[in-house]
C-alpha cells in the first residue's frame, strides 16, 4: 500500500502550503506536501504510513477544496514524486518560523494590476480589529475566549506589480502578518509573507515633491519590469521615487533638477539596455513649467490665485475613502464648489471649501458612495490636522 496519496483538480496555482491549510493535515502525520514551483493543480502528501494515506484518501474523495467549493480527486500514488514538484511544504514552515527582526512585511502573489487597492482589500479584517480594539480600549488577558493582539499597521506601499509592502508598529507584529498571510490563496493565486530589512519600506516613504524634484517619462522599457531594475538603468543618478505602471512599456522616475538635464543629454539619442532602447523625455507636467519659466508665448497662461471667499475657508474631513483615491477624484466630488485645498492621506482626506457651503457639502458628501463605502463627512478639527 502506498503512503503517497496524490490530489488532482485543485484550483490553479495552489501551493502545498495551501494545500496543508485547507485539508487539515497534521504535522504529525505527515512526512512532506509537493507542488509545482509556483503552484499548480496537483499536490503529492507524503503520510508516515500507508494506513494513514488510506484513512484519508477514503475520507477525501470528492471533497470540495477551497471558497470555490471546487470537487477534487484523490488517488494512490506509487511512482517518485515529479522532478517539477518542487515546492515544499517544509521548506514553507522554515521560512516562515525563520524570520529577520523587522517591522516591515513583503507579501507577494498579489494581482499584477490594481495592487494597492487589492493590499488595502486584503488587510481590511486586520485594520477593522485594531480599530474596534481602540475604541473598546481593549484589554484582554491571553487567556480570555477571543483574546487577540491588535495589530497596527503604519504604512502600505506596493513597489512593483503583484508585490506588496507593510509596515507594522512592532517586529512582533510582522511576524504576526506573515503566520496570517503567508499561504492564504486569494485571487487564484497562493499568497506569500515574510520580513524584509526596514529600508525596503524606507526607500517608497518619500517626501512631498520639492519645487527642485522634476519628473521624467521613461519609454521604451519591458511590461512587468520593476523599480529596482528602472533604478539599474540609472544607476550613475541619484534616484528620488520611481512609479511604474502595471501592463505599460514606460514608467515615470522623478530627480532633482540638477540631475534631470545630466540624464536628457545621456538618454537623448536612446540607450541600449537588455535589448531595449530606453528614451527620456521630460513629463507633460514639467514641460509646461519649463515652458512657462522661460516665458515661452506657446505656455498656457498661469491662473492667478482664487481671491478668498468672504465667509473664510472651512476645512472638511472625508473619511473611509478608498486607500488609492487621488487628489482628482476628489475635485470630483466637489464638483460645483469651490475649492481651495485637498490633501489626501490613505483613507481620508482634508478639503478646503467657502465656510458659507459647508452645510450644503455635508448634506451632499453624507449621501455619496465612494469604493464600498459611504463617504463620512465632517467639519475637521484645526487642532488635529
């Protein structure tokens, strides 16, 4: 009798991590769990004896894996395991309970596309319980029925497609995300978790634009590529923040201004990187400002300031947006008030409007869904901002 039972028809890219999670397996029954680098839909368990192989192949047959609910099959395997099967479950556990002292956590498995709104999608249940343990001033004992520590979340950042970066108040607390995530199947794909050295996240933190920053537009470049390879091009230059679009053959790097002329005049005629002829030219944005700065008669004219309304200026505070809105959307919503000022934070944001419309807002804003969610509106404390 053979101690290998092999699992067929599993959801695509399922890996033996998952696969231990979702089946209920034992440590103590098991000798190891193979996929394919990558995941895939088989997955060969390796039981300590051959009993406990047909104890559970008889229990598992037609057992629906997953949120899917997908009918899997199951099997004697009496061959060696696949030279492709080579993700291991064990090798998941060391890494997993191996971990650098940090705050920071890479996940990666996320979608290509849309990966900020996919990471804030994801974390949603870890946010809403450190907000509910706030509010409640929490102070559960480790031995209480529903005891949990309340894990903070600081930063959320998403360097490349499908790679996503958090940071958390405490190293402990990392380590809790990654027991979390790391082995979770979302969005057909099993997701992975571990710590990364702080500077990972410390690199993305970037600080407003300075009036000196100027943006690039960098083409040319392959579909997929990520920031650290968009820096490798440049390495001879001083890089200040690089964004990268998901499924587009060019990027954006931003630079002191300093450096931008030095990186025109080297990329002018294009350079030969990897088989690919990278050009770069200034943004749209700074090329209306040299133009302007110069006094070119094809520059748009510069709008002069609004004059201040004579009822003063009111701040409002909008909460529970979604963590990617932008400065746009947002003039969006306000379209037909004036406004003065946005900025935006992750899942709020302070807009500046005539103090004499801000009843008129409230009612406007209160009513308005934005992402999953109702906007909530409310004039904003001075003291706070």
């Amino acid at each position: 009798m053979s101690s290998t039972v092999l699992i067929s028809d599993l959801p695509s890219n399922c890996e033996s991590s998952y696969v231990f999670t979702e089946l209920r397996l034992h440590e103590d029954e098991i000798e190891e769990v193979y996929t394919r680098a990558g995941g895939g839909e088989s997955a060969w368990i390796v039981f300590k004896a051959p009993e406990l192989a047909a104890i559970f192949e008889k229990n598992h047959k037609g057992y629906h894996f997953g949120a899917t609910g997908k009918k899997i099959a199951t099997s004697f395997w009496n061959e060696a395991i696949p030279e492709h099967a080579t993700n291991r479950y064990s090798d998941f556990v060391s890494a997993r309970d191996h971990q650098i002292h940090s705050r920071t956590v890479e996940i990666t498995g996320l979608p290509a596309k849309h990966t900020l709104s996919d990471m804030n999608k994801l974390l949603e249940s870890v946010r809403d319980h450190y907000i509910e343990a706030t509010k409640q001033n929490q102070r559960l004992n480790p031995t209480d029925y529903g005891y949990y520590e309340p894990i903070n979340i600081l930063h959320v950042k998403t360097p490349d497609p499908g790679v996503g970066l958090l940071q958390l108040a405490q190293p402990w607390m990392a380590v809790e995300i990654v027991r979390q995530y790391a082995g979770t199947y979302w969005k057909n794909a099993t997701l992975n978790a571990r710590c990364v050295p702080d500077e990972e996240m410390e690199k993305l933190l970037v600080k407003e634009p300075s009036a000196t920053d100027v943006s690039l537009f960098v083409r040319g470049v392959k579909v997929g590529i990520s920031s650290t390879e968009v820096r490798e091009i440049f390495k001879d230059f001083p890089i200040t923040d690089v964004n990268i679009l998901p499924g587009k053959t060019f990027c954006f790097v931003v630079v002191q201004q300093a450096q931008a002329n030095s990186i025109l005049a080297q990329f002018k005629n294009g350079v030969k990187w990897q088989g690919r002829t990278i050009k770069v030219d200034l943004s749209d944005k700074d090329k209306r400002k040299k133009k302007a700065e110069f006094g070119s008669t094809s520059a748009p004219p510069i709008a002069a300031p609004a004059p201040l309304p004579p009822t003063g200026i009111t701040d409002l505070k909008l909460e529970n947006l979604p963590y990617d809105i932008t400065d746009l959307r947002i003039r969006t919503i306000f379209e037909g008030f004036a406004v003065y000022k946005v900025v935006v934070k992750q899942g709020y944001a302070f807009v500046g409007i005539p103090t004499g419309a801000v009843g008129r807002a409230l009612d406007m804003l209160n009513d308005t869904m934005i992402g999953a969610g109702y906007i909530k509106a409310k004039v904003a404390d001075s003291r706070k901002k």
